[in-house]
C-alpha cells in the first residue's frame, strides 16, 4: 500500500472524527456502505466507454514511493483500499500507482472525480441498493428519542463548559455547596410548615383560658366540644374542687410505650413516679393510697428485636408488667390501635376497696364484666398486694378485678404524678352522669333553653339532636325490655343490634345473663365519652401524644368499628382524633383540655417548656394576670377582648395602660429558643434542681446579685406551702425527658424535698416562741394585776381605818347624830 492510500486514509479518519452527533456519524456509516456497494457494481458491471490507462501510458511518471516517508501502520481503522468516491483525493507525493492500470480486480475507481464529473448512470448505480445486498434499509430516524438525545447534547455541552468543575478538588467543594444549600432549604421548609414559632402563654392557660385559642371565640358547629369551656375573661376554676375526697375512686389503665432496648428507662419508672408514694397518695399526708388503688401502670411493647427477645423475656418474667404486642415495633403503624384492641378484651383493674367509706360507683354498661387478677408487679397498688396477700393466707379467692373507667395512652419520655391524674379522671368521670341527667332534663322539656349548644350550634339543629337523642333511647329501653322476655334466642339479636355502640367480648357474653344484658342496654347511654389530655389545636385537633385518657366505652367502640380499623396508620396522635371524630355519637364526646399542668422538661426548649409548677406558684400568676387585665383595661362590655399575638407590637393601650402578652409566655427558668444554661455555674446537685422550679428564688439568682445560692436555698418554699396545704392540684405530665438525667432532676424535683423548708421551720419556731412569750406576758400581767388590786383594796381599808379612829372622823359622827330626827328629845 503506497502514502497516497495512508494519507487518503488519514484524509478519511479525520473528516469522520470531526462528526460530534449520533446523526452525523449514522450518516458517515451510510456513506460507507454505498460506496462498498458502488464498488462492487463497477466491478461486476463496469461503465461503457471508460479509458484504460496502460502502464506504457506516457502520462506514467516514475515512482518516487521510495522517497516519500511512509508510516509503520494504518491511522484509520477503515480498509486501506477504500476512498470515498465523493471526496477528491489530493496528494502530493506521486507514486507509481497513479499510472498504473486500474483493473477490477483492485476494487479501486476509476472514476476520483467529484459527482458533477460522473454520468448519470454511474450516479444512479451509486445511490442505488443493488438487488444482491442482503442489508436492510436505512432505517427512518425515530423522533421519539429526539428529546434524549437533546437532553445528552445539553449535557455533554454543560460538562465541557469552561465554568462548570473538572478539578477534583473543585467538584467536591461545589458538592459541599449544594449540600448546605438542600440543608439550608429542608430546614426554611421545615420553619414554614412548624406551627410552633413563638412561645405558649402557659400562664394564661393557668389563669385566664378564653384569651387564646381555642376558647377565644366559638367554634364551628362541626368541632369538638372542648372543656372546661369558660366564659370569655373568667378565671378557670382552682383545682381541687370541693367535694372530691367524698367520690370513690376511678378505674385507669396506664400503657406506657416502650421499646425492647429501652430497660433503663423502664427501670426509672417502676423506681419513681409509678410507686412512690408522694405520686400515688397525693402531697401532705396523703390518703394512703385509696385514691390510685385502681391505679395499674403496664409497658406496651410490640414484637422485640432477636438479640433483646430472651432479654425481654427475662424481664417479663421478673417484673409481670410488660404487655407484648403481637406487631412489629413501632410508633405510627397500628401499634395504638393495636393496644387499644388488646385493651378491649384484657385490660381489667382493681374494684373499689371498702365502698362504704365514699359515696357509691355509678353504674355502667362494663360494670359487670369481672375477671380474676392477674399476677402482680412489684409497683401495683398496696391496696392490692393486701388483699391478694389476705385471701392467699386464708385461702380465699380475691377479689375480682373489674373493667377500668380509662385507658391511658402515654410514652416513656413522660413523667407521670398518678394522684393528680386520677383526681381529675376521677372528678370528669363523676361529673359525666350529673351533665347527662341535665341534658335529659333539657331534652323533655321543649320550652327549657338552658341547654345551648356550646359549639354555636342553630336551635334547629339542637331539638333535632335532642329528639333524636330521646328517640334512640325511647327505643332502646323498649327493645331492652322485649329481649328480657324472649329470652336467649333474643340475647344474640341484642348483641348485633349494638354494635358499633356495644358489642361484648366472648368471655363478657358467657357471663352476663338475660337481665344483666338488658341492663347494660340501659347504661349504655350513660357510659362516659371522655377524651381528656392536652389539646394542641392549629390545623389539626388533637390530644398530644404524651399522655391522652379514653373512657372505656370508646375504647371498646375502636376496638370493634370496621372504619378505624381502615385508618390505623399515620401519627398515632392525630389518628386517635379522627377516630373519636368519626364516633356514632361524636356530638356528645367530652375534650377535656389540661393545658396548664402538663408541660415539657424545663431543658428541652420548646414552646411547651417552662420551670417545675407548683399551686403556689400558679396563684402568684393568677393573681399578676388579673391585675394585667385590670390595668390594661382592655374589655368589651363584661369581657375581655383577647390580644391578637404574643408579640410586642400588639401591645393593647387603651386608656394610657399597656397590655404585654409576650410576658404571659415569660419564664424565669428558661427561654424559647435558647439552650438552659444554669444561672450560677458551680451549683450543687440540690441547688441546680432547685433552680429549674418556676418562681423559686433560686431560678432568679444571676450574675452580680448579692443573694447567694445558700440564702436562696434556705428560703425556698417547702412542699407544703407549695400545694397550700392540699394533696392534690399540681403538675401532671412533665414531658419530652430525652436523657435520664432529666429524668431523676424531675423526680428530685417533684417527689423530694422536705415538707417544711429552712425558714419556714424557722418562721414557725418563731412564730411559737411569741406565741409563748405573749401567753407569758400575760399571765405575768395578769398576776401583777390581781396582786395590785389586792395591795390597792388593803390601803384603801387601812386608809378608812385611819380616818375613823380620827377625832374629826369622831366629831363628824356627833353631828350626824344630832341632826338625826328626834335626837333633842
């Protein structure tokens, strides 16, 4: 092969790297091909009147091949001998194969002449398929990939940009830059989307509800009702009320969710608030337990992990207060409604121990359904120890335990005081039979109109409901009555007409007779529909996860309704609320919001969190609160207008006196945003609890005060001052306790301490020593008088002695008697 091949070669592999397309090098191929198939035509048919150039030719020049460098090996992938036929070959360098004969045989063409120089028919066979080709045609270019092929090109011009990265150095910095940018937006999308951008005004909830959501203004017909539902700029009622030690305890399930792995925490809580005594009776001297004897504390768990299953176990079996699910672990798919189903059939508490000592349970549609107790955990009521202990000792059967009135959902970060919560359970429950006779009441007496529906219902809707309410009960005594006559045949028709309202387990249907049926009928409509915790309330409503109480009859309706069983998945918090939502008698569920008493650990830093509460504490606000609304004078006819935020710009001032929300959210234990910091550094472990209490003279020590932490500490006030001298009334959830040291500062905070601090004992020694300094001075004043009045009375009669013995006394005494009548005679 001579240079000039290589070099049209070259020629040929240059032009083809030029091509920077998928088209253009399709179009390359094609090109080839033709010219394959050109060649082979000249050859089996070569064109008429062709000259063949001899090798005798004169036009032959020598060959100067052998002065002409030629190289080692082929540039071109393409076959030596192929020249487009379209493309002039140039070369300098002469050879002796241009005057050689171009024969057939060297597939070479005799025509290198562009194709305005060919005839028409050489044209004509060069575009043309010969007939023998055996390869397809050219295809037709698909446009369905024209959008990807664009997106490559795009691509591939972005790649090779000057400005975008090659350096690897410079790729990881721009991948670095991205990140903080995705991170920056996730977290302003996160901001935008969180509800909770401002502090909570905690103290307002503890004094004047009304003034802020959802209390500010009516709600819609198709809300809730929420409760305590106070009127607008009224204080919310003190707690306890009177009258509450005289009602028999209630009936509370706690399940506190758990998970296989965490032990310590389930530790803390057996050694804390779930039997300590100062969470179980109460403050001061207690009520020895009565009032949490119903009281049952239980760890929901679903399915553990293979390395924690014997460990678990093993746990069960030490402490029997572990309930296993049958679910996998976790948090926002059916474990609630999982629970609340197991609730349904197995959940049982203690009875009322010695009911003639309180006024009698009400009677509900569950009050009949026993079973016998279950083994017990080490942190269950003593009530319960003692009469399981008693009846084992005298070989008697214990008593047995009963439906409970509540089921408690609550989380493990959650530090719970049992006294207080099932005081207020307590009072809800008791106060459910009292509003439903009043409603009764108001139904049949169709000119009462004392029974206004508080959610800003129309009258129309109001009789509807009344007398649709008395229909169904109308017609359910009746129907009671029927099946007490007909019999067991009768008895399962009852058990399908109340469902979804009530629809017995298998071992309540065995053991409740015909008359018992028919009684439970009844108490159906009297059964309590609570559903007590803290509402959050911004596009959702709801109780918050922490702790939420449902009564039993809504319990069981969860358990058994087709509909909730199709929503189980999704927060579990917010499912709870659309269950209750969705209930056959949604209308009449009670929300009871405690707002006040249930908050997050002082150290967390949301919006929920301030200092431990005490009631002393809460009536200082209550008192600053009312003396705020007093000086603002912000009222509107007998009510208080509430405030449109908690920001400064919205500073009522009417009447040259400012109102200031944003203090309502102050706390002198922490602030919203910022991460605690103790007040002093190098406090003790008591003195750095002591500062978490909101209020506390320790909480205000700072920088450059002249009190120091040991005057603060001595006159802090004692447990006793702080509950004023009552057992209940206090905090009740303290939550989001992420660290177990959080954990033992609350127990410290809420469960220790002496009942009578420092200078109280103090205060009181003193206060006894006047006492007896004063009842001293009296007596000495006393004695001193009476012998005075002695001393007087003896110198008064030797002084009227004197003066009769006198010769004037004597003198005085003739004349007296001479004046007498009838002393001349």
């Amino acid at each position: 092969m001579d240079a000039c091949e290589f070099e049209g070669t070259d020629h040929l592999h240059q032009r083809g790297g030029d091509v920077d397309d998928d088209d253009e090098m399709r179009s390359s191929s094609s090109t080839f091909l033709s010219n394959r198939r050109h060649q082979q035509s000249l050859f089996l048919f070569p064109p008429p009147n062709q000259a063949q150039p001899t090798r005798s030719s004169p036009s032959s020049v020598p060959s100067t091949a052998a002065s002409t460098p030629l190289p080692s090996r082929s540039t071109s992938p393409l076959p030596s001998f192929y020249h487009p036929p379209n493309s002039t070959q140039s070369s300098s360098c002469p050879s002796d194969s241009d005057s050689e004969e171009r024969t057939f045989l060297l597939g070479r063409s005799e025509n290198s002449g562009s194709s305005s120089t060919r005839t028409w028919r050489q044209n004509t066979l060069a575009n043309r398929r010969p007939w023998w080709s055996v390869s397809s045609p050219r295809r037709r270019r698909q446009h369905g990939w024209r959008i990807t092929r664009q997106l490559k090109r795009i691509l591939r011009k972005t790649i090779l940009h000057p400005i975008c990265a090659i350096q690897p150095l410079t790729i990881v910095l721009i991948l670095i830059l991205f990140s903080l940018f995705a991170i920056a937006l996730t977290l302003l999308i996160m901001y935008i989307l969180n509800p909770d951008k401002e502090p909570l005004p905690w103290r307002a909830y503890c004094s004047v509800p009304s003034l802020f959501p959802p209390f500010d203004k009516p709600v819609s017909s198709d809300s809730p009702r929420i409760y305590p539902n106070t009127t607008a700029g009224e204080m919310v009622p003190r707690f306890p009320p009177p009258g509450l030690e005289e009602l028999p305890p209630v009936g509370v399930f706690a399940g506190v969710f758990t998970t296989d792995n965490a032990f310590e925490r389930r530790q803390l809580i057996r050694t804390t608030w779930a039997s300590h005594p100062r969470s179980r009776e109460g403050a001061g001297v207690g009520d020895n337990g009565t009032g949490t004897s119903r009281t049952i504390v239980r760890f929901i768990m679903g399915q553990p992990r293979k390395d924690w299953e014997r460990r678990v176990k093993l746990e069960m079996e030490t402490y029997k207060d572990i309930i296993m699910l049958p679910v996998a672990e976790n948090m926002n798919h059916g474990k609630t409604h999982t629970f609340f189903s197991w609730a349904a059939i197995n959940a049982f508490v203690p009875p009322v121990y010695n009911p003639s000592s309180r006024l009698p349970s009400p009677e509900f549609s569950y009050s009949n359904s026993t079973s016998t107790p279950p083994p017990l955990a080490p942190h269950d009521p003593l009530l319960a120890w003692d009469d399981v202990l008693t009846s084992a000792k005298d070989d008697e059967k214990a008593s047995p335990w009963v439906r409970p009135d509540y089921v408690v959902k609550l989380d493990d970060d959650s530090f719970v005081m049992l006294a207080e919560l099932e005081a207020r359970l307590r009072w809800e429950l008791h106060q459910w039979p009292q509003k439903k006779q009043t409603d009764e009441k108001s139904g049949e007496d169709a000119g009462d109109d004392d029974e206004l529906p508080e959610d800003g219902q129309d009258s129309l809707t109001t009789v509807t409901r009344r007398s649709s309410r008395s229909t169904l009960r109308t017609s359910a005594t009746s129907f009671a009555k029927a099946i007490s006559t007909a019999g067991a045949t009768a008895s399962r028709l009852l058990n399908d007409v109340l469902t979804p309202f009530e629809a017995p387990s298998s071992s309540l249907s065995s053991s409740l007779s015909s008359s018992s049926r028919t009684l439970s009928l009844q108490n159906q409509f009297n059964d309590p529909l609570i559903y007590w915790g803290y509402l959050i309330y911004n596009r959702h409503s709801f109780m918050a996860g922490e702790l939420y109480a449902v009564s039993w009859s809504l319990v069981d309706w969860i358990a058994q309704d087709a509909t909730v069983k199709t929503m189980k998945k999704g927060p579990e918090d917010q499912q709870t609320a659309r269950w209750m939502k969705i209930h056959p008698r949604a209308s009449e569920v009670r929300w009871v919001s405690e707002k006040c008493w249930i908050y997050n650990h002082p150290r967390s830093g949301t919006v929920y969190t301030h200092g431990f509460l005490f009631p002393s504490e809460v009536t200082r606000v209550r008192n600053q609160v009312a003396e705020d609304l007093e000086k603002s004078k912000v009222k509107r006819g007998t009510t208080y207008s509430p405030p449109a935020s908690l920001s400064d710009d919205s500073v009522s001032n009417i009447g040259g006196s400012s109102l200031n929300p944003s203090s309502w959210a102050h706390s002198s234990v922490s602030t919203f945003g910022v991460r605690y910091t103790p007040p002093l550094p190098d406090l003790s472990t008591i003195h750095s609890v002591e500062a978490l209490v909101e209020g506390s003279p320790m909480s205000h020590l700072r920088e450059g005060t002249p009190m120091s932490p040991d005057h603060a500490w001595k006159h802090r006030e004692g447990r006793r001052t702080r509950y004023e001298d009552k057992r209940v009334g206090g905090t009740v959830v303290v939550h989001y306790i992420k660290k177990n040291m959080w954990f033992l500062e609350t127990a410290m905070a809420l469960l220790h301490d002496r009942e009578v601090s420092e200078s109280e004992e103090y205060e009181e020694e003193r206060r006894k020593a006047i006492e007896r300094d004063g009842l001293e001075r009296k007596k000495t004043v006393g004695v001193n008088m009476r012998s005075r009045n002695r001393h007087l009375q003896k110198l008064i009669v030797q002084e009227q002695a004197k003066l009769a013995e006198s010769p004037v006394a004597q003198l005085e005494e003739e004349d007296v008697v001479s004046s007498e009548p009838g002393s001349s005679e």
